[in-house]
C-alpha cells in the first residue's frame, strides 16, 4: 500500500474493530515492550514532577497538584498522537512529508518574530494563551528525519539503486541544515545538537559514503570552532560550558545549578530517601527540577536503584527501536527509526550526563519523563512512528 495504514488491508476504510479481532490486528503486532517502557517513564515522570512542583508555589498558583494534572494531561494528548501516527502509518506521513517540513519551518521562523518568547535564556517559544507555550524545535526533530529518510530512501526503495547516491545526500543535508540553521539564529544550542546527531543516525543508516560521514564530523568541528570564535553563543550559553570545563569557577552563579544536581543524586545513596523525602527537592535548591533537571528527584529520592531503572527503561526503548529498525524490509522505515534512536540516545545522555556534571547544561528535557508538553508530544509521536513501522512490515509464514 502506498500511503495510509494497511495491515491486510486495515485503514479508513475497514470497521475500527479490526484493530482488536483480526488475527493479524494492530493490536497484536505492536511492539509491547516498547511501549510498555514509554509508558512507565511517563508515569515515573509524573511521580518525580510532583513532588519537584508540589511545594513551590510561585510556580503552581497554590495548587499543588497543577504540574502533576498538566504532565498527566501532556502524557494523554501524546499517546493520542501516537495512535493517529500508527493509524496514519508512516508510509501516508511520507506523502506528506514536503507539507510537514514546510509547516516546521515556518513554525521555527514565527520564534525569530514578534510570536517569539525567551524561557529561560532560550528564545525558542512560541507563547500561545492559557499557560501554553510551544517549542516548535522539537517537533522539528521528526521533519528532519522523515524529509531526510524519503529522499535518501525514495530510489533505494524503489530498486534503482543499492545506496543512496552523493545528489541525493546533498539533498538530504540541504533539507536538514534549513531548520537547523533557523534554530541556531535563536539560539536553541541544545536542539542544533541533537539535529546533528540525528542527521549522523540518518546517513549511517541510509548506507550513504563514508566521505559524508566523515566529511559530516569535520564539518560539525569546524562549524563549533567558528561559532565560538565569530561569538554566535549568547553570554549565558558561554557560561555553561566555561563552568563545564572547570565547575568551580562559579559555584554560586553559573556553576550553581549542576553543583546542586550532584548534591541531590550524591545524597540519594543506594535506595534513596524516599518519594517526597529529599531534603534537596523539597528545600528548592536545584532549579527548573521538573524539567530539565528532573533526573535529580530520581536520584535524590529512588537513589541509584530508581535513578538506574530509569536508564534501563531508556535502554528497552532503545533495543526495540534497534530491533525495529533491524528487521523492516524497507529503507525508509530503517532510516526513520535510526533518525529517532539517535534522537533518543544522544538527548537521553546529554540530560543524564548534565546532571551528573559529564557534559555541559544545554537545556534538553529527559524523553518521557521531564515536565513539557512540546516534548512530551514529540516522543511519543515518535514512538508512533516505531510503531507503525513494526506493525507495517510483511508477516510470515
């Protein structure tokens, strides 16, 4: 089937029972260990949310459980978007790919506008009423890979060629550098990292020469060099990673949050002090702890045994994306699901290692866990991606 969701024949078209009765049904060829971790990182994430929030009430307006609602609720529109991704399935998407791309881009151009908003030093949001804001960047992550997959896929799959060949992957940067330079004018230093290495996944997996690859990396440390010395970093981006590189230069103004985070995680020892229990968390001494620095109440509170099975929750999502990626017969299913394992794996790390002082503060949530609805629904569309790409595949025999 060209375009739509087809499992034998599933889609619009077909009574929505089917999903449940069929012995083929969608239902049945999900892949339940993966969305079964995405789920319980939700749900941890909602846990270690409310009690960073419930005490700080210049951020919740007295309600003690307004974080908790409003992660619960950014949890429930994800998993919506997940089910229409995998009834769309990611061959309609494909179709539809030049329509989303152009959409993104106007959505990151609208943050340089008047539209734009600054949220913690970051000018990436776009402030829409209510409470409500929106960081289109992270719903640019998945238009560069789907617009990345069709064209290095579009021939392969079609049997005119083995590889994709050096036009095409020229084509393919071009359509990844556009959004990627637009994000960088903001400057959103964090996301234009996890672009790249989703853009590296991509052509890795795509088969493409290893000249773009390694021409990739030489560009990517060349292109460091230059922003640093032509001073495109914001003062406070700067900072961060002079604080990186020798965390006691400031312990009290720059340097203080990641000090703070390795207070909190040093403190929770083995087992933890208990859910609710950290005297770091509930003193308020890590700061934006119910987004970017979320991992402290885990391991603060669930010590290294909750804060490990957090890790290990990412690593399931991780294996059977591998797995997904592995075994679809298509090109362009492989390279999508590369594209988000390295989204996954690199914005995971750089979280994770921030917090224990390893890489430098960047600003990134925690897939599934932190506070944030941009985020949140990315993820999880990209879950349903994953997924329509395993229950999209050929059954055997």
């Amino acid at each position: 089937m060209a375009g739509g969701f087809s499992v034998s024949g599933y889609g619009p078209e077909r009574s929505s029972w089917a999903w449940l009765t069929a012995r083929d049904s969608v239902v049945r060829r999900l892949d339940w260990p993966l969305l079964g971790s995405a789920l319980a990182l939700s749900f941890i994430g909602s846990l270690l949310v409310y009690s960073a929030t419930r005490g700080r009430d210049s951020l919740t307006h007295g309600d003690p459980y307004y974080f908790l609602f409003r992660h619960a609720l950014n949890t429930g529109i994800g998993f919506g978007l997940m089910i229409g991704t995998i009834w769309l399935g990611h061959r309609t998407l494909r179709g539809a790919v030049p329509i989303l791309y152009g959409l993104s881009v106007v959505l990151v151009l609208a943050v340089l506008s008047p539209l734009g908003a600054t949220v913690n030093g970051a000018h990436a949001w776009i402030i829409i009423g209510g409470g409500f804001s929106l960081q289109p960047s992270e719903f640019t992550k998945i238009t560069i890979i789907l617009g990345m997959a069709m064209l290095l896929a579009s021939r392969v799959d079609a049997g005119d060629q083995l590889h994709p060949d050096h036009r095409t992957v020229a084509k393919a940067l071009g359509v990844a550098a556009i959004p990627m330079g637009i994000v960088m004018l903001m400057p959103d230093l964090g996301s234009v990292m996890v672009m790249a290495f989703i853009v590296l996944g991509v052509l890795l997996a795509s088969g493409a020469s290893n000249r773009w690859v390694f021409g990739l990396l030489g560009a990517g440390a060349l292109g460091a060099v230059s922003v640093w010395q032509l001073g495109l970093l914001d003062d406070y981006q700067i900072a961060r990673f002079a604080a990186f590189a020798n965390p006691a230069l400031d312990p009290a103004g720059v340097g203080y949050n990641t000090n703070q985070a390795r207070i909190a995680i040093g403190s929770g020892g083995l087992t933890g002090t208990g859910l609710f229990h950290g005297t770091q968390t509930t003193g308020q001494f890590v700061p934006e702890q119910q987004t970017d620095f979320v991992f402290t109440v885990a391991g603060e509170e669930l010590g290294f045994v909750g804060a490990g099975l957090i890790i290990v929750l990412l690593g399931v999502v991780l294996w059977r994306a591998c797995r997904i990626a592995r075994e679809t017969t298509e090109l362009y299913g492989t390279v999508v699901a590369a594209g988000i394992i390295a989204w996954f794996a690199f914005q995971a790390f750089e979280n994770i290692g921030m917090t224990l002082g390893i890489m430098p503060v960047a600003g990134l949530p925690l897939p599934f866990v932190s506070y944030g609805g941009s985020s949140m629904f990315a993820v999880w569309v990209a879950i349903g991606l994953l997924q329509s790409i395993r229950v999209q595949r050929p059954m055997t025999a």
